[in-house]
C-alpha cells in the first residue's frame, strides 16, 4: 500500500483544533509513514498549536461572518474566493487520501473544494447542534462521525457514525496526582478548584471568580484559574494572592485535571467530552452567545444524568455560593458526580473515528 496522506482542517477555538490534533495523532500510529498536512486560517491560533504538536499547517485568508456590519463582512466574498483557490492549489499539490474536517471557517473550504474534486471527506461534529460549516458540508460529505444522538434533522442518517468526540490521549492515560501537585506547587491539604473558561477565556466566569474570591478562599481551597488570553492582564493581579494561580493558558491539561478535585466550566463540546474522560466533579456554567445556546444543550446532557451540576449565567447570583459550598463539603457528592460523569465518556471516540476513515482509504 502507497503511504497514505491527509489534509485535516479545522480551528479558530481550541474546540476545533485539539480534535483534528487528537485524530492526526492516531492516524500517525496506524500509518507511521503516513504524510500530514493541517489547513487553518491565517490569524487564528491554529497557526501555533498545530506546530507545536509537530505537524505542518498551511493557512487561508478567512474568517466568518460578523452579526454586525463592517468591514470584514464586506470582505467576505473575497476571502471565500481566495481560501477556495488556495485549497484547490494546497489539494492538487498534496493529493491527499482523505480530507477531514472538525469545523471552522478554514475547513468549510477544503472540504468543499475536496468533495468537488471527488475526494473523500469526513466531517466530525462535535457539538449537540452542528455549526452553519458543517451543516453545509454534510450533503457531499462520505461520513459525518458525531458526538451526540438525535442529529438526524441536521445531517443524513445514513451517513452519521455515534462516536464521541476525540480527546487528548493524555488524558486516557491517567496522570498521577502526586506528580500534579509537584508541577502546579500545590497545597497537599488542601483542595484544588480548577477553573476554565475555554481556550480565548470566558469573561462572565473570570468576573464571577473575580466577584466570589474571598468566598471560594474562606471555603479553605487552592485555585488554578485559567482566565483565556484575552483577560490575563485584567486579572493576572490575583497571583499576589496565596492560593490563587492565575494562567492565560494551561499546556499540561492531564497533569491539571489530575490535581482538580472540583471543575468549574464552561461547556463547550471538547470540554464535557475531556471531563466525561477524567471523571472531575463540575459545576457547567454554559456560554449563552453561541449557535442554538449549543453549550446549554451540552451541558444538559450531563446534567439530566447527575454527572454534573449545571448554573445558567442568569441564576449565579442567586445560587453560585450555595451550589459551590454544598459540592465543595460534600465527599458524597463529589463521589457520585464523578462516577456519573465518568459513565457518560467514550474513551475509544478518536480509535472509532479513525477506523471510519481508514475504510475510506480501503
């Protein structure tokens, strides 16, 4: 067999990107020869995290609509023509096997451009309500691998494969939490609340941590506080504070989940999917600004379970210091979001979706 090769696109969050990583990784066991080509748009923080899991990227002149008038929106049609002639010429020049994608603006083009060139493609949604890139693409695509049931109404059954969604592999690997309060010089007695907000920070959650300080101190806790890129410097002031670490960006997220004994979180689809894996008790406190209130849905999923507590934005106010007081004392109730959490992972989802495009290959 000829040494297989893939283009994978997808990004613009690290919601996109670290599942595109996770499937090229373990396309790289099965097929160690096997050539890699990442495509992302230009500006976005793909063009870093891509390298620095040691594949190359190519980016696109794209970005995605604004709700709002500007600039940028009147540009679009020429971005769009642009990244369309790019991946034609990235596509003719690397003649890949199979092009996948996991969402984004950067992807919709390549996979686009793939399927008109009958290339096989596949698509893998992370979220319970499929983003407007993928919708579009799901008619031309081969396989559509999803990480929630019911997605008939969006995508053609026939092509959909229930998988899950990739994680980290270092995640599945369990860290040790000794080795986790060594790196994050933690405390050993006291417990350790983990907070995250999504790769770019969420602000809602930064100002609630910001507001509820002293309450989550006097509840005797150590805090890793991940407050995304675009707030360190509102609130990296907090790491005079003992207890308190304050990071734009966490890199060894196995070693972090492995010191957390409570989460807060955002919901986003990569995180429910990596804390269903480390089994963290969480309480979800979804973003309402996106597509559909997506995050709600997810977070829901879990929560109807009882493997996690959700808040919505509107009722912190009235029930974050309650909720948090009652988890944070309670061993039984960490106890039991954790192994309900825990029921809700698909560990194999990257070895599931990899089976599905090496059939495509076959």
């Amino acid at each position: 067999m000829k040494k297989p090769r893939f283009i994978i696109s997808g990004g613009g969050t690290g919601g996109h990107i670290y599942p595109a990583v996770a499937i090229a990784n373990e396309l790289k066991t099965r097929f160690p020869e096997a050539e890699f080509l990442f495509v992302g748009a230009k500006d976005k923080m793909e063009m870093q995290k891509v390298p620095q899991a040691g594949y190359a990227i190519k980016g696109l002149w794209i970005s995605g609509i604004q709700r709002k008038l500007t600039l940028d929106n009147a540009m679009f049609p020429f971005k769009l023509l642009s990244s369309m002639w790019n991946s034609f010429r990235i596509i003719k020049s690397f003649k890949p096997d199979v092009v996948i994608g996991t969402g984004g603006f950067a992807s919709g083009a390549v996979l686009k451009v793939a399927s008109m060139l009958n290339i096989p493609t596949v698509i893998q949604e992370q979220n319970s309500y499929p983003g407007i890139t993928n919708k579009l693409l799901a008619k031309k695509a081969d396989k559509i691998c999803v990480a929630y049931e019911n997605l008939e109404r969006f995508f053609p059954k026939d092509k959909m494969i229930l998988t899950g969604n990739p994680v980290r592999q270092d995640l599945i690997n369990e860290a040790r939490k000794s080795e986790a309060i060594a790196y994050f010089k933690l405390d050993v007695n006291k417990k350790t609340l983990l907070v995250l907000g999504g790769s770019l920070g969420a602000r809602r959650i930064n100002q609630l941590i910001e507001k509820e300080l002293d309450f989550l101190l006097s509840q005797n806790i150590q805090i890793i506080w991940q407050c995304g890129k675009l707030y360190l410097n509102d609130y990296s002031k907090y790491n005079e504070k003992e207890n308190v670490q304050v990071v734009a960006f966490i890199d060894r997220m196995d070693l972090v989940y492995a010191a957390a004994d409570v989460v807060i979180s955002r919901s986003g689809a990569s995180s429910v999917s990596e804390l269903c894996i480390v089994g963290k008790p969480t309480i979800f406190i979804p973003s309402p600004n996106v597509a559909e209130d997506h995050q709600t849905k997810n977070a829901k999923a879990i929560s109807d379970k009882n493997g996690a507590i959700l808040i919505r934005e509107s009722e912190l106010e009235a029930q974050f210091e309650t909720v948090f007081s009652d988890l944070i004392s309670s061993e039984n109730k960490q106890a039991e979001l954790s192994q309900n959490i825990k029921k809700l992972a698909k560990p194999n989802a990257t070895k599931d979706i990899v089976e599905e495009i090496v059939k495509l290959i076959n």
